[in-house]
C-alpha cells in the first residue's frame, strides 16, 4: 500500500507556516482544518497553510510538499488512531466513532492520490470556488533530458544550523540608530 509522508527540502515550511510539519511523518491533505474558517479571518501563515500546506498528523504541522512511499497496513492503521485522537482534540469531532471514521476516510483520500510511483512528490493548492472549498493536487517530476538533479540530499553528522531572523534584523536595526 502507498500512502503520504511530509516531505521537507529546506527549511522554509519553518518560516512560512505557524507550525511546520516534521519530515516524514503520515501526510493528509488536511482541508478539514479550515471547513469552518473564514478565508478572510485568516492570518498570512494560516492563508499559505490553507492554500498550499499538507498537514503532518504527528505534529499537526504544515508541509508545502508531500512523497508518495510505501506503507504496511499497521503503520496506516497507527496513524488513523493518531488522527482520531487529534479530530477528537483539537477538531472537535463529536465521539471516537465519528474521529475515527472521519480519519479513515482521510487517508483513504490520501491513498487514493498515491496511484503514482514511489519517490512522486505531491503539492496541493488549495481554494474557494462557489463557496466550496477545492483542491488540485500536482505532481512534481524531473523534466525530460536532464542529466540529473540539480539538487541531492545527503545524510550528514552536522548539526543542523539555526538560524534567529529576529535577531538579525533586530542587530541591522540597531545598527542605523
């Protein structure tokens, strides 16, 4: 079986949503958290979520792309359950029942956008059309004749490296006072 995990090639999903979804976790399209939401109401980071984001079901997270992988059935019914407590939680489902159920229908419509090779990455977008929430969801492959990827990851011992906006321009600021 296939299913969604969260896929992170920088580290701009840190910057870009209020939370970013760890790399790797169980993916859903995630437009369930905003059935109730005003696009209007919504902050800058919440609008990019809405409009482009997967949602990590570990962290609740957002991530901009998403890889098609391969999964056993105990690791999708794991993160079911992990999904149920969360609608249960955070979303406001009204029992176990209705999460649970709600969740499977969830990752049987991610399941249903994994009819592709493993190593597929995914992206959405997200809209309001008519007064109904829409989504497209493409694909992202090489294009044909490229001798290779431009960009490779590479597993490294290094500690990732933080880096505190804020700061920065907290210092430039203080700099032309």
């Amino acid at each position: 079986m296939k299913l969604l995990r969260t896929l992170q090639l920088d580290a701009s999903d840190g910057f870009v949503f209020d939370r970013a979804a760890a790399p790797g976790e169980w993916a859903v399209s995630g437009g369930f958290a905003f059935a109730a939401s005003d696009p209007a109401t919504l902050s800058a980071k919440a609008r990019i979520a809405f409009r482009s984001g997967f949602l990590g079901v570990a962290s609740l997270g957002w991530s901009t792309l998403a890889e098609v992988v391969a999964a056993e059935p105990a690791e999708r019914e794991a993160a079911e359950v992990l999904l149920a407590d969360r609608l249960l939680a955070q979303f406001g489902a009204p029992d176990l029942a209705a999460a649970r159920l709600a969740a499977a229908e969830e990752f049987a419509f991610a399941a249903s956008l994994c009819d592709l090779p493993l190593g597929t990455v995914i992206a959405v977008h997200r809209g309001w059309e008519g007064g109904e929430m829409t989504e497209r969801f493409r694909t992202l492959t090489p294009r044909a004749g490229r001798a290779g990827p431009v960009f490779a990851l590479v597993e490294s011992d290094e500690p990732a490296e933080a880096v505190d906006l804020r700061a920065l321009m907290a210092r430039r600021t203080e700099g032309r006072a």
